[in-house]
C-alpha cells in the first residue's frame, strides 16, 4: 500500500512548510495492494531531530494536537483531511528537518518532508540559518542587477505616503516585508525574515559576518566571505550607515517592548506613537541611508529593522485580540484617510495604480505567491494584513510567524 501526504494540500516540495497556525492538509491512498477493507487506519506521525522542528497534528478543524493522528481514509483514492501545525518554541533549524510519516500497521507507506519555518531573531540565529538568509538576500540583489532594485523603488520619496504617517503604515510594511520574504524562499526555501529586536543589544547581528561593522566614515565593512560585500543600490557599491549607539554592546534609545505596548490597546493609540518610536527612533539611530524614507531602504538593515515593527505589532494584536478587521480596535479606519489606508483599499504598488494620488509608477507587480499559503491574492487590501495567522478566517493565513508570538 502507498499513500500521499499534502502539506498545504499540495504535492509540491515548495508548500511543505508550517507555522503555528494550523495548515491544511490531506492524506489518500495511491495504492490500495494489501487492504482489505474498503476503508484503513492511517496512523500519521513525524519524525523530528533532537534540536530542530517539531510538528502535531488533528483530525479536525478544532480540538488539541497531538504528535499522532488515527486516520480512516478509502482505498478508492479520496482525499482525507487533517491539519498540521509546528510545536511553539520548536523551529526548524534546516530545510525538512522534520519527516511526516503515514504507516499502515507496522509499515511506513508514506513520508513527506516538512519545515517548521518561523521569522526569528537574528541576534540568536545559527551560523548556518544566517548565512542562507544572507546568500538569498545577496543573490536577490545580484550586484544591483537582481530583483531587489524593485523592492528598492517601492519605498521612494514618492511612495512615501502610501506607507507612512497613516493608518496603512503597518499594513503597508507587512506586504513589502512579505513580498520580499517570498521572493527569498524563491531562491531559498529555508529563509525566513530575521527580526532585529532594537530595544536589546544585537552583537552577533552587527558583526563583519553578518550585517556588517561601519568604520569612522559609515562604509559598512564585511569580512571576506560575506556576500553582503558585494551589495549595490542605486548603481552605487556598498552600504552607508554609522551608528550612534555601541552595536557590540547596547541597544540604540528606543521605546522598550514594554513601554510600546504599554501605548493602548486600540489601533488608533498604538500605530501613531510606535511609528515615531521605536520605529522613527531606530531608524535614526544611525546616520547614512537608513535614516530617511528616501534612501532606507538601500541598507539591507532596514528589512530586518522592519520585521521587529511588524513583530510588535503581531505580539501586540495577539495581547489585545486584534485580528479582526471587524473589530473597530483593530485598526483606524476613516472617512478622512488618504486613499490606501482604509481597510478595503488595495495597496499601491501591488495594485498597479499610477493615476494620482497615488505615484506614478508601480514598480515591482503583484504580490508574489507562496504554495504554502494562498492569501493575500496578487493586490493585497489593508484589510488583508490583519488576520495573518487566520485566527478569525483560516483562508486569510498568510504564512508566517515569529519565533515569540505563539498562537
Ligand atoms: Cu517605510
């Protein structure tokens, strides 16, 4: 007997990926030799390493997960389905690094790999995680002739308010973040986004091996190996920024995690403060491109810098039950805000618009797919953005999370 095990009811390898919200999955058989009842017991379990993901499992839409499912699936080839979801605090460290295992009896008749892939921070990632990442991330800019150059011309002076100062202004991000995260695991499966947590020190981040060590004139200095040395923006080798806080030793001044969500509970009281700080704040914690919205995001920092202000804001809305775009507190919508910052109001560039107000080009096209997760489409609404784990509607998931958010 053999049957096939769907991750994110695909056979694709590229949707075998999990976070800890629960992804759909389904089990049938593909060769019914050695049955003999119209119906068998599938037992589906996974096998993990000592240190890197772990996964559990349910029959059903609700109810606990357990590390084994029993299963009753038809030897006519019908698709069953279950759910499958990464143990918190329980990574992957490498691609597939958790094998989903389906056994009839005592005989294995099927087997998946699987990846626990979480957003997590960069000052504790392994050598190895970070280096992936870095090689996605240099490869994407390919010397300034790859892909990158568009995620660059996103975040212009000219986009400037279709994503700050204004209600969209953490949606806005969470779209760019995750265009970019996806075009990475295009290159890379394994990656995901590492966060720099900004209100603590950040050593192994701010190193030669990783997001490089600025000398007296901010040139941004990376040891031999590092592919970030050969990073090029606007036709421009190398990377200016200079720090005005110790980067071995402490955090910049910013507004604690504490004191950020000590803000409010309401969307109206959160997003306005913690635009100017932490996240204003550490952006100009540094002089050189980083500083300003013109220029930020030529410094590959500023992706890192902005997963952390999405993170607050996913740990935030977790705190205060802010997934529903329903829910009046989640977010701020208004008769008054410029067009792209109310909840049903598709996103500048990923909309294609370039008739005013909205700029006048839109570089970068639609939103790029994931296997593992179909929201949000090609043109993301603000009002997508909210229910990222899809806690209140399971099709909203969008596929990632962060290594301390639980679900
Ligand atoms: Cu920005």
């Amino acid at each position: 007997m053999n049957v096939e095990l769907q991750i994110n009811n695909s056979v694709s390898a590229r949707a075998g990926f999990v976070t800890w919200s629960p992804s759909p999955c389904r089990v049938r058989v593909t060769n019914p030799t050695g049955a003999t009842t119209p119906t068998v017991s599938i037992v589906i379990t996974a096998r993990s390493t000592a240190t890197g993901g772990v996964v559990a499992f349910r029959t059903g839409t609700t109810g606990q997960f357990s590390a084994s499912i029993t299963v009753p699936v038809p030897i006519n080839g019908t698709s069953v389905p279950f759910f499958t979801v990464g143990r918190f605090g329980r990574p992957s460290l490498s691609l597939g690094d958790v094998v989903v295992e389906a056994r009839f009896g005592n005989t294995l008749v099927g087997s998946v790999p699987c990846t626990v892939r979480i957003r997590k921070n960069a000052n504790t990632l392994t050598a190895p995680e970070r280096d992936r990442f870095i090689a996605a991330f240099a490869q994407l800019n390919n010397q300034g002739m790859g892909r990158f150059a568009d995620f660059r011309n996103m975040h212009t002076r000219a986009s400037d308010p279709e994503a700050h100062g204004a209600p969209g202004f953490l949606p806005w991000h969470r779209a760019y973040l995750l265009d970019l995260e996806r075009e990475l695991q295009a290159i890379d499966p394994s990656v995901a986004l590492p966060y720099w947590r900004f209100d603590q020190p950040a050593p192994n981040l701010f190193t030669r091996d990783f997001i490089g060590v600025s000398d007296a004139l901010g040139t941004v200095q990376f040891s031999p190996a590092n592919p970030f040395r050969f990073w090029v923006t606007d036709g421009v080798p190398g990377i200016n920024r200079r720090p005005f806080f110790n980067t071995s030793a402490a955090p910049p001044g910013v507004r604690t995690e504490a004191q950020t969500f000590a803000l409010g509970t309401t969307y109206l009281a959160f997003r306005g403060p913690m635009e100017g700080n932490p996240h204003g704040q550490a952006h100009v914690s540094f002089d050189g491109s980083i500083s300003s919205i013109p220029t930020a995001a030529k410094d590959p920092l500023f992706f890192l810098l902005h997963c952390n202000v999405d993170r607050l804001w996913a740990k935030w809305q977790r705190q205060n039950g802010r997934f529903d775009p329903a829910v009046a507190a989640s977010y701020s919508g208004s008769p008054n805000n410029r067009i792209g910052h109310n909840l049903p109001d598709t996103m500048w560039p990923w909309n294609g618009v370039t008739t005013p107000p909205r700029p006048s080009t839109a570089p970068g096209g639609t939103m790029a797919s994931a296997p593992a997760a179909a929201a949000p489409g090609p043109q993301p609404r603000v009002e997508q953005m909210l229910d990222y784990r899809g806690t209140v509607n399971a099709i909203s998931r969008l596929g990632f999370d962060y290594d301390d958010v639980p679900a």
